[in-house]
C-alpha cells in the first residue's frame, strides 16, 4: 500500500478515514478539495488544478481524498495500487452532510480549505449525493470489482467496515513493525 486512492460519494466519511489511515501508514495525505477550493470557497482554474494533480500522482507515495474532477478521478485510481471505495447506504450520505452542515459553524470540516462556505457547500453537497448516486455509483462498483484482479481493493458499505478496515491496517502495521507479515 503506496498509493491510495479514497472515493466516493459525499458526506460519506472519505475525509476522516483518510486522515486516520495516513496517521496508521505515515502515507503523505492530500485532501482533493483543499487543493481544487481556495480559501473561502473559489475553485483554482482547471489547468492549475490538472498541473497539481498530475505532480500529486507522480509521487511514489500517497493518500488522495477526493472527486476532483471526473477525469482526474479517473486517472488517480488507474495509478493508485489500493482502492478504498466508501459507498454508504444513501441515507447515511445525507445524515453526515447534514451533521456536518450543523458541526461546520462551530468547526470546519476535515479536508475542506480554510473559511469555505459552510451553508453553500452542504447544499452542494446535498446535489451532488444524488447525482453521484445516479451516474458514479454504478461505475464505481463497475469499477472495483473489475480492479480486485489487479489493485487491493477495499469496498467500504458501512461505518463498522470502515472501523474493522483501520483495525486490519493498524494489526498488518503492528504485525509488520514486529517481524510478522
């Protein structure tokens, strides 16, 4: 595991296990949307973003967080070694956004750039679940179920999968750190 593409719809919890999984692997993490939104909410140009992206993948480490862009998406898990899918029940997806939404005014979201739009993010967020769940879900799983041939492939359906997917990180790292496989 060296390079870690982490997707999925929003408000699925992606920036999270991210961070926890960097913490577990000492992989270098790189949140998509700190990087694609300034400050306060504006989106770099398209070709800024394509440039960052592309040094992003030429690393020989990392963790990547995020949509970015459809092309980016897909080019990113094409070079990532290890997939891990978050695709939560629907309803979930809108829970977390809504908690987040509500948590956001008192402290920013994980992952997201410094004094970005709370209220007009999670209504975009809203947008998105909907469409994500309609057109990129289906290709997703498409996606990695064709990858499991070639990439370690981690389809996430719930919050205990993603809990028991950090402990087995957590054991092979412990396990490793002492002579074991």
């Amino acid at each position: 595991m060296s390079k870690v593409a982490i997707f999925g719809n929003a408000g699925g919890g992606k920036s999270r296990l991210a961070a926890r999984l960097a913490e577990l692997t000492g992989l270098p993490l790189f949140a998509l949307d700190a990087i694609k939104y300034r400050a306060g909410g504006g989106e770099i140009p398209d070709a800024e973003y394509g440039a960052i992206h592309a040094e992003l993948l030429a690393r020989d480490n990392w963790i990547i967080d995020g949509f970015g862009t459809l092309e980016s998406t897909w080019d990113r898990l094409g070079r990532a070694d290890t997939l891990v899918y978050v695709d939560l029940p629907l309803f979930l997806h809108f829970w977390w956004v809504t908690k987040r939404l509500v948590t956001g005014f008192l402290v920013a979201p994980q992952g997201w750039p410094e004094n970005s739009p709370i209220w007009k993010s999670s209504l975009n967020s809203y947008r998105v679940i909907r469409l994500c769940h309609r057109y990129l879900t289906p290709e997703y799983r498409r996606y990695v179920a064709n990858a499991a041939a070639t990439k370690r492939v981690h389809h996430l359906r719930s919050s205990a999968e993603m809990r028991a997917f950090l402990a087995a990180v957590r054991q092979e790292r412990t396990g490793a750190g002492q002579g074991g496989a």
